[in-house]
C-alpha cells in the first residue's frame, strides 16, 4: 500500500473487510475493503486519488476522524469537524462510459440503504435519496424526531439516568416504552405516510428537506475516487442557519438504538459498517447489470420527484424547468416542461434549485 500522510497519532488500517452481494446474488466477486484511519487529513479524497495515481489496488477506503479542506461535488466546500464519517472509496469499476455517470446515484442509495437499516422503522422512510448526489431527511420528521429527543433526555435526567459523557453526541435514555418514544413513533409515520410527496409541487425543492449525507465521484487516472461525508452524531450546540441548508444526523433519527450509547466513534463505526455492505452489494450488480435493474428502488426513494424545480447550468444560466418525473437508466433527471415536453437532465451540467 502507498504511503498515506496523516496528522496527529497518524493512521491505523484495519483488518480487511470483506463484503460482497452474495445475498442478492448478483455480484461477479466479493469486494474487499482494506480501511485506513486517520485523525485528521485535509482531505480524504486528496489520499485517495494519490493512491489511485500510485496503482493501488480497487477497495481502499480511507477514514478521517476530521478533514481541514473536505470538499463535495464540483469542489464545494464540506465541513467535517469531528462527529460524522467521512470516507473515500477507491474503485476501478469495469463498466462502459455511459453507465460511469449513474455511479454517484448507486453510492446514494448505498448511504440511505444503511441509515434506514439503523433507525426506526417510523423515521426510516423519511431518509430520501437527492438527485444527483445527496441523501435528505424529511424535515417535518426530522423536527418531530429531535423534539422527542429533548423529551427522552429531560425524562431520562428527571428519572436518575446518567447522560453520555460525549460532549459531541446529544445522549438520550433507552426507556422505548416512554410516553415520548410513543409520542413519535404516533407522530412521524403518520404524517410521512400521509404527506404525498408526488403530489408537492412547492417552487422550492429544497424547503422540505434537510442534508443527511454528500457523495462527490472523480475520475482519477485509470480509477474513481468516491467521496461520502454522512453526518452521524450531532454537535453539542447546532449552528444557527436560519432554515437554511440545515444539517440532519443519523442519531436525530436514532436516539434509542443501541449504538447511540457507548461513544461517537461507535455510533459512526456502525453506519460505515453498514455503508459498506450496502454499497458492496449494488456495486456487483451495477458493475455486471448497468443501473436499470437498480432503477425502480432509486425512483421509490427519490426526494424531487413531483417538484418544480429550475435547472441552472454552471453559469447559472437557466436549461429548463418544469415538473420532475423520475430518473431514467442513464442516471438523468426527466423534467415535464410547461408544454409537456420531457427534458432528460444530466447531473455533469446543471444544478437543480
């Protein structure tokens, strides 16, 4: 393995991890993971793509347990102080140009394939996968999630409970049979049930959901860099946006699983753990496949569908607007205009707002 440069007590690579799709049955062979943690990097991406450039073999992931210069899609800027997992993958994927772009969306739908597998069941269904490379939390049920927490965490003070020593993770007691639990289990599945998101045409697509994770993939010599940022444990005191571009984390939707307690780095330990089994699973069948097999859970679980949304290219020079319809099997978004027409959108060249 390439030399990999870290800050502080430097990096510690794990045993392998071997996880394929052999549940599914789909995977040519099994994908093995070899993980390296760092401290701190400035940018996992940035160790990645030197060991792309170094040969280094397909199924190195690195960890941070913080970045100084983490960046998203298009170079954006990605905070990462301590509290959440940021990864990044390297892959050789053996499929042909034309199915490479749909390779951010199997990501996405790896990430939520975790989350949902970690939460409750009532919160489960409100993680939605954002085209082309994010993955949102319904805010209404995000809100109700952290207003029973607060309830959970003053009833568990009330009653003796010790609060978690993490000054970073918001601690909550292990009482499922509270009032509160049942006040949001009542609460959250009703109202995501009942909401309808085809039918939610706000002109805002963005209002009704908050940002759980962001994916950004780079073609690196002859090799992907496949960056995940996923905010797990929420800090002690949230910044105030002002409504927008509000962060979600894993444990607002999770304050009574078993790995809430015990430590941050638990927490994130197991939503990488289940990232990876996820993603190792639809990466076979997306390598062998293409992304059409993989298109009617993406659809299921898309954010945008049903919106009014405006593409603006790089520029911000307006492409379309119109109504979202679905994503295809090459990985577009399908607008219907004004007129009828459906306008396929491919994510290299717009933003959606």
């Amino acid at each position: 393995m390439p030399a990999l440069h870290g800050v502080g007590d430097g990096a510690r690579e794990s045993a392998d991890r071997a996880a394929g799709a052999a549940g599914e049955g789909f995977a040519p062979s099994a994908l093995s993971f070899r993980s390296v943690l760092f401290d701190e990097v400035s940018s996992t991406n940035d160790e990645v793509k030197r060991a792309i450039d170094a040969g280094e073999a397909e199924g190195l992931v690195v960890r941070a347990l913080r970045q100084s210069g983490g960046y998203g899609r298009q170079g954006r800027v990605w905070a990462s102080p301590e509290g959440g997992l940021y990864c990044s993958l390297l892959l050789r994927p053996q499929v042909t140009p034309a199915v490479l772009p749909t390779l951010s969306l199997v990501v996405g739908m790896a990430v939520r394939r975790a989350v949902a597998a970690l939460v409750d069941a009532s919160a489960a269904g409100a993680v939605r996968i954002k085209w082309p490379n994010d993955v949102v939390v319904d805010r209404d049920v995000l809100h109700d999630a952290r207003a029973c927490a607060v309830g959970l965490d003053l009833a568990a003070q009330n009653h003796g409970h010790e609060r978690f020593s993490d000054p970073n993770l918001t601690a909550f007691s292990q009482n499922t049979s509270s009032p509160v639990s049942a006040s949001l289990k009542h609460r959250v599945q009703p109202r995501f049930c009942a909401r309808g998101d085809a039918d939610d045409t706000s002109s805002d697509a963005f209002a009704s959901f908050s940002k759980l994770c962001g994916i950004s993939c780079e073609a690196q010599g002859g090799g992907v860099c496949v960056g995940v940022g996923v905010n797990v444990v929420p800090p002690a005191e949230r910044p105030d946006v002002g409504g927008k571009n509000e962060a979600a984390y894993v444990l607002d939707l999770a304050p009574e699983a078993d790995f809430a307690f015990g430590g941050a780095s638990r927490a994130i330990d197991r939503v990488f753990d289940e990232f990876l089994a996820a993603f190792a699973s639809l990466y076979g069948r997306w390598q062998r496949d293409g992304f059409a097999p993989l298109l009617d859970e993406y659809n299921a679980w898309a954010s945008l569908t049903g919106r009014e949304v405006t593409i603006e290219g790089r520029d911000g020079s307006p492409i379309a607007a119109g109504t979202v319809v679905r994503v295809d099997a090459c990985g577009r978004l399908v607008l219907r205009s004004h007129d009828g027409t459906e306008v396929p959108i491919a994510s290299g060249e717009a933003h959606v707002r």
